[in-house]
C-alpha cells in the first residue's frame, strides 16, 4: 500500500515538475532544444538518460541472464560506444549547423527530397523504441499496484505525453536531471545491499559460472558476425537519430556537446552495469525466479524479498529510467514531423503555431506508440527493430555528408533507399549474413555509385570567374 502511494507520488511530482519547466518555452526553439541553454552538468544527466530505459533495466538484464555478456553488447557497450563515437565525430560538426533535426542537415547538404526521405524514415523508426518504454512502465506499475497491464500502459504512456506535450525538452530536461539522480543512487543502494547479502563481489564472481563473463564469441566466423552486428546495432545504429542530437543541440555550446556526450558515455557504461551485477546476485539468493521470468526477475526479486526501503529506491530509479527515456523519444519523431514533414507545406508559419503543430505532433507520435506498445509486449524485440532501421537508411548518408565532399543528392536518396530494401529483403530470405549487415553495405555501395554517377553525368555548373 505504501508503495503504491509512492509510486503514485512520484508520477504526480513528475507532472508538477514538468509542469513548472514548461514556463520556460516562449518558442519553438526553446521547446525542442531547450534555447541551448543546458550547462555540462544537466547536459550529461539528459544524455546518459537518452537509452537508460527499459532495456537497459529489464530487457538488457533478461538476455543477460540468459546469454551471459555476449548476450548485452548491444546495451549497454554498444550504447555507450555510439555517444563516444557521437563526441569524437559527430557533435562539433553537427552542432554548427544550428538546425532542430537531422532531417535539416540532410535538407542543407542534400536538398529538400533526401529531406524528406531521411523523415519518413525516421518518423516510423521511434515507434518500437517508445513502445517498448511504455510495455516497461505497464509492467512496472502492474506489479507494484496490481492495475490491468494495458490500462497501466495506456495511464502511464499519457502521463509522458502529458509533461513532454506542456514543456518540451525543457521539461525532458528538467526532469531527467532529477531522475537521472535518483537512478543513480538508488542503483548503487541496492547494489551494495545486493552484494552483500550475496557475500561479497568475490563470492558473486566465484559463484558465477565463466560463461557470464565471456566477452569475445567463438571462433567461427558466423558467430563473429552476430558479435560485431549486436555493437553495430545501437553502436552505430542511434548515431543517425533525432533524440540523442537533439540532446547534444540542447547543450550551451559546441564544446559542452562533446563533453557531455564524452560524460553520458562514462555514466552509462558504468551504471549500466549494476543491474547486470544485481542479476548475478540474484541467481545467488533467488535461483528460483532467476528461471522463471527473465523481464520481470529484478521487480519480482524486489517485491518479493526486498524491504520496503528497497522498493522504493528500485521502483523510483526505474520509474526514473523509463520515464526520462521516453520522454525524449516521443519529442525526437514529433519534431522531425513537425519540422521536416508539415512545416514545408506552409510557406508563412509563424512560431506560436508552429511550436502548436509540434505540440500536436507529440500527441500523434505518444498514441500510435501506445497501439504498438498493446500489440506487442516484447521489449527487447520492439527496442532492436527501432535501432536497425536507421542504421541501414540514414547512418551512411549523414557520414558521408559530413566527411565526402563528394556525396550527392542522388547518393544520399540512393543509400537510404537501397540500404532499406536490401535489410528486409535479407530478413524475408532469411540471410545467414545479419541483415543489418547486408543493409549497411548496400546502403554505403548506393552512396558512392549514386554520387560518382551523379557527378558524371549531371557535373556541378563551373562558376564563372
């Protein structure tokens, strides 16, 4: 009962919170990238919370418990790969753009068609990852107040549409520095506890058989493939989406942006681990539900054997978790939809209504997640398919258009279209070859071709001197 009024707590300082950051939007710029206001400290906290959700938490520990580390590459090492590669990269160079989306990158190099192009494609690919944060708040808020799995998705999905609709990525912002504080301590809490009761990390790694910490796959070379695809995935795969720039963009400056990306990379990494320990400790004390329910062993083991204390520390850093991430997920697509879909249509559009059209957008984009979210409840299926998708459409585009002079319109179209139609025929044939691996290499064979035939028989006009 207590937890429950907890919990029921949270979610309403949640909206207050939300509410209060929403003051700050006077304009569209301050609702999607916060007026680039963020300092070093929040910046980081927003970024680590960009993907520390409920794959991290629930589905990361799951394959876990079941695969040992070859199981969690892509989340969380992969994760924290993609924003170091973001800081070495990718932020300075994007962040001189002084643009809202991706999509306005690919508008400036490209033209307004690979525009276009790059958005329909992008749009869609939020929908599984958003879906599988509002499955995890569905299971969470099940579990602890005993609420009907759907109606706690459907009441908990529209509480972040709520806040994200009032205040953009200042409320984002806001309150995922709070809850990226309460994540942290309470998984270093209930880790130490954890531990303890196990007796001790030396016991743990005794008591652990050496599969779990098996690093590299064996050596043949179809297992090497799924390795290197399962970093690839969210590795290389996130790169080229709209939340985690739009993040970066929300920093108060170009060296701010590396920093923080560079710090969110660390954090993640580091307190991305804690629930892989807490699992093995849960093996230890729990062997029983270390077999039964792989999502749900971390709630079940809380709920079951933890005092009240560690409830509320557990349940309010995963509440936490899923919520900062979701947040900006839902505000990611709605301003591609916004910016790079509807607003070209209007040739005067003046900010209040455009700010309304992004407003409307994050509605939109929360309810067609929600219809995904009810008809299918697997996390770690729904997060996957959302990461690949952009990784064979827009990852070789936005590369080559930052590195290639050379690089075309025509290349870019060509790469998006050609990495996308070879990724799913590769799934409809079943390749033996990952199919985001057969994507990536298509989509970067159509950017070369694409560009060195366009420069051929198309060739830029020569400026008159």
């Amino acid at each position: 009962m207590l937890l429950s009024a907890f919990v029921i707590l949270y979610l309403l300082v949640t909206i207050l919170i939300g509410r209060w950051a929403a003051k700050r939007v006077h304009s569209a710029a301050d609702f999607v990238v916060a007026g680039k206001n963020l300092p070093l400290g929040i910046s980081a906290c927003v970024i680590f919370a960009t993907w520390f959700g409920s794959e991290t938490m629930l589905g990361a520990t799951a394959e876990y418990a079941q695969h040992g580390l070859l199981g969690v590459m892509e989340d969380p090492f992969g994760a924290s790969l993609c924003l170091v590669l973001v800081g070495l990269f990718y932020a300075r160079k994007l962040y001189r753009f002084n643009i809202l989306t991706f999509c306005d990158f690919f508008r400036i190099r490209y033209g307004r068609k690979a525009e276009l192009v790059s958005a329909l494609l992008m749009v869609p690919s939020y929908f599984g990852w958003i879906a599988a944060q509002i499955v995890a708040m569905g299971i969470v808020v099940n579990k602890v107040m005993g609420i009907d799995q759907t109606v706690a998705m459907i009441a908990s999905g529209g509480l972040v549409m709520a806040y994200t609709y009032m205040g953009g990525m200042w409320s984002v912002s806001v309150t995922d520095f709070i809850q990226t504080i309460m994540i942290i301590a309470g998984l270093i809490i209930i880790t130490i506890i954890v531990v303890n009761q196990a007796g001790g990390i030396s016991t743990v790694i005794e008591k652990t058989p050496p599969q779990y910490f098996r690093f590299f796959p064996d050596r043949n070379f179809s297992d090497w493939l799924r390795y290197l695809a399962a970093w690839m995935t969210i590795g290389l795969g996130s790169i080229p989406q709209q939340d985690v720039f739009q993040r970066l963009m929300s920093s108060k400056s170009e060296t701010v942006a590396v920093r923080s990306s560079f710090l969110g990379a660390l954090m993640y990494f580091t307190i991305g681990s804690l629930p892989l320990l807490i699992i093995l400790c849960a093996r230890i004390l729990y062997p029983a539900l270390f077999h039964e329910d792989p999502e749900g062993i971390l709630p079940t083991m809380v709920l079951q054997h933890g005092n009240l204390f560690i409830q509320i520390l557990f349940f309010g850093a995963l509440l936490s978790a899923i919520m900062s991430t979701t947040s900006g997920a839902i505000l990611a697509p709605a301003t591609v939809l916004g910016e790079n879909i509807i607003r070209p249509f209007f040739k005067e559009l003046s900010d209040k209504k455009f700010l309304f059209i992004i407003r409307l957008s994050v509605v939109a984009v929360s309810i067609l997640s929600l219809f995904m979210a009810v008809g299918n409840g697997n996390i770690y299926e729904l997060v996957g398919a959302s990461s690949i998708l952009s990784l064979v459409s827009l990852f070789v585009p936005l590369t080559a258009g930052l590195y290639w002079k050379a690089a075309t319109n025509a290349g870019a179209i060509a790469s998006i279209l050609a990495g996308t139609a070879a990724y799913f025929l590769a799934e409809w044939f079943n390749s033996e070859i990952p199919s985001l691996m057969v994507g990536l290499l298509a989509s970067t064979a159509a950017m070369v071709i694409g560009s060195l035939a366009e420069r051929k028989f198309f060739p830029p006009p020569v400026a008159e001197v």
